[in-house]
C-alpha cells in the first residue's frame, strides 16, 4: 500500500484498489486511521486473494473506494 496526496476520482479507484485482497480492510483501516487522502494497492506485493466473496451492497458503494 502507498499513499496517495490526491482522492481518487471513482474511475480511478477500480484501478488502485484490490478489494479481492484478503488485507484490504487492514489496510483501509491503516490508511484511515493515518488520514490519508487516499491510497492505492499498486505495486504492493502482499496481495493475497481473499477466501470470502464481497458483499453486493460493499461491492457497489462508492464508499468503499
């Protein structure tokens, strides 16, 4: 994970961001919690995909990005 100075726009979002990844709620909490802007998984090379489908409702959600 890297950090961004700039917010994604939504389209940008799809291309930085791995929610198939078993540590991005980790990560997410971490950006968070830093208050970050932003912060994409590219590049990062502890991608693991995760074991558990994404919700729908998650999956839609602006707010996720």
């Amino acid at each position: 994970m890297k950090k961004l100075d700039e917010t994604l726009s939504i389209n940008e979002a799809t291309s930085h961001r791995r929610e198939d990844c078993r540590y991005y709620d980790q990560c997410l909490n971490e950006a968070s919690a830093k208050r970050w802007r932003s912060f994409s998984c590219e590049g990062c090379d502890m991608f693991e995909e995760s074991d558990k489908a994404l919700p729908d409702i998650r999956r839609a959600s602006t707010l996720a990005w």
